[in-house]
C-alpha cells in the first residue's frame, strides 16, 4: 500500500460510512491491514493504529518524539523510541548529552533506551536529514487530515453524540471512540482523570482550535481494550502536561500538536508527543507505544 494511500482514500467516504468505520472497526493492521491504518516507517517498538479511521503518521512514526524547533530534557528523562529534529540543528536537541558515533548518523544519550537513537537536521551520515524531511512532512499531513475528518461516532451530535464534552473540561468523563472538534481549550483539572472506554480497533481523534491542559496528578486512563496508538489528540496551540507541580501524572496517546508541547516534572507519557514547534521534557518518561 502506498504510505498516503490511506490519507487520501478515506477523504473521499461520505460522512456515513466514516461513522460506521470508526464504530465499527475493520480490525486491520501495518501494511496489511484495512482502512488507513498505518503502512510505513515504524519505529523500534512498533505502535500502528490498528482500526478503521486512523490517523495515518507516515514516516513520523519513526519517532517517539518529532519537533521543528527544538527538544529539550531536564534531565533525567526516559524516552523509549527515538526523538527527531527538523529543520533545526544539533544545537537544539538540549540538555542530552548527546554521544556522537563515527558516521555522524545520529546520538546515543543516557535518557534514551538503546535502540533509540537521537537525530538532528545536520547529521550528514546515511540518510538522517532526508528522513527527517520525510518525516516532518508527514506530520504535517497527519495534522491536516486530522483536521479534516467528518464528526463520527461519539463526537457526532447527529447520531446524539457531543461534539465537545463538557465544553472542553474532559475531567471526570468518560469518551466513547470518535472524532471530536472542540472550539474550546481541552482540560483535565486537577483532582479529576478522563477515561477512553473501548476495543482494540476503536479510534478517538480528538481535535481544538484552542490548546490542552493537563493537570498535575490527573490520568488519561484506557478501558476495555482501547490503545495509545489509536487515541490522537489534534492540538492547534500549546499543549501542557503536568506542570511544575509533580505528582504522578499520565497521559496515553499521539499528541498531534500544532506547535509546542510542555511535559512537566515526573508525567508519563503513553503515546508520541509530535510537535509543529518544539517538545519540552522536565524529569518525564515517554513511551512509545
């Protein structure tokens, strides 16, 4: 399958049959898999979406971590699968400690699991900047089709879904698999955690044209069956996990942000933080799912 089949095919479905998709799941998978699944580029610990409705990630899916401007750690974080920048340099993956190799092909830090590596734009051995691209430009796409999904399954008023439940303040709720459009911040205050309740091949797209805030010690918490890998959280501005506050705080899913993600001291991360601008890590784990 091409790797932008799936991002063009379901473009052209009617409002129904996408509603039908997301509920109902076509259980496929990789390159083999039905609907728009993911086709390419997966990374060291794997993580397609595996129903009907995804969003396809491309190249992007190579990285736990993918930014433009910038990733930057406090250390010690702990990132499993590899972090990706461009088109800045070098210079901007801070606070790593980065160990170079012979070929200049990419980085080892003591904050990444082995096999994930580090690479920036100016890595000039084996084909880095030209992933990186790649990369880039696929997360661009993700975030425009994304945006362009049809309200579906929960998120769909006309089937007596919500559009945007409780105006944005998640906190409490329990979400029902869907593609969702809030025209309000998204928040998860303090005191309170979200549940996604659903099967394997259920997809949640859950998109603003505002930005997300999670606070300290809260959860994103996945029921029945559901994935990280098939939650995507669609950002248009800054997205903050934690804080400064510590405190166990969790969050699952692609964070599919517009520009820059903040994850705050001790949050884990169940998912991929892929940001227009930059990613911002004090003491957090992120694992790739």
């Amino acid at each position: 399958m091409n790797r932008f089949e799936c991002v063009t095919k379901p473009m052209m479905w009617s409002t129904t049959l996408l509603l039908a998709a997301i509920v109902a799941g076509c259980g496929g998978g990789g390159s083999s898999g039905g609907g728009n699944a993911l086709s390419t580029g997966l990374g060291p610990t794997g993580g397609a979406c595996t129903g009907a409705g995804c969003v396809n990630l491309g190249k992007a899916s190579n990285y736990a971590i993918l930014a433009k401007t910038g990733v930057s750690t406090v250390p010690s974080s702990v990132v499993t699968g590899n972090v990706g920048l461009s088109p800045a340099a070098r210079s901007f993956l801070t606070g790593w400690s980065l160990i170079s190799e012979p070929t200049d092909t990419s980085f080892s830090s003591a904050q990444v699991v082995s096999p994930g590596r580090l690479f920036a734009a100016d890595n000039v051995g084996g084909t880095t900047s030209v992933d990186l691209t790649t990369a880039v430009g696929d997360m661009q796409t993700a975030y425009t089709y994304a945006n362009g999904l049809a309200p579906a399954g929960g998120g769909d008023p006309a089937t007596g879904g919500t559009a945007c439940p409780g105006t944005g303040a998640f906190g409490g709720l329990n979400l029902t698999p869907g593609v969702y459009t809030c025209t309000s911040a998204i928040s998860i205050a303090a005191g309170t955690n979200v549940t996604l309740t659903g099967a394997a091949t259920d997809v949640w797209v859950i998109r603003t044209t505002q930005g997300m805030t999670q606070a300290a010690g809260t959860q994103v918490i996945l029921a029945g069956n559901a994935l990280a890998q098939n939650v995507f959280w669609v950002p248009a501005m800054t997205v903050s996990i934690g804080g400064s506050a510590g405190g166990t705080t969790k969050m699952a899913g692609v964070i599919l942000a517009k520009t820059n993600i903040a994850i705050g001291t001790n949050a884990t991360i169940n998912g991929r933080l892929l940001a227009q601008t930059a990613v911002t890590l004090d003491q957090a784990t992120i694992t790739q799912p």
